[in-house]
C-alpha cells in the first residue's frame, strides 16, 4: 500500500515538475532578442564602438565587485 501511494506521488511531483519546466521554456521564448531593424540605430552603434574597443584591449577585468567598484570611481 505504501508503495502505491509513493508512486502516486512521485508521478504527481514529476507532473508538477514538468509543468514547471514548461512555464520556464515559454518564458525563455519570450527572451529572444529582437530584429536589429527593431532596435533604434544609436545604440547598435554604440555597442559596435564598444566591441571595438574591447576587441583592441580597451578594458579592465575585475577579479571581484570590490575590485569593479573601485575602477569605476576612477
């Protein structure tokens, strides 16, 4: 008898789970991003700008918030 009912409730956990996980998968569609014709021109040149800054060494790595805090107040 108790072993039916732990199956029964483990089918209802896993029933739960997927449920879940479904939700999850529905919201992470929803995260795509969109067409650069949707994205006003400005900003996608600044990130290229900032790419190339980047791509030249233009950048500091921080090893920790501290550390990125610090370099910001410079």
């Amino acid at each position: 008898m108790d072993t039916t009912m732990d199956s029964q409730n483990i089918s209802m956990m896993l029933q739960k789970i997927l449920g879940k996980l479904e939700i999850i998968e529905e919201r992470l569609d929803e995260l795509e991003y969109p067409d650069e014709s949707t994205i006003k021109a400005g900003i996608i040149d600044e990130v290229r700008e900032t790419e190339t800054e980047i791509d030249s060494g233009n950048y500091v790595e921080c090893n920790s918030a501290r550390s990125f805090i610090e370099n910001l107040k410079k």
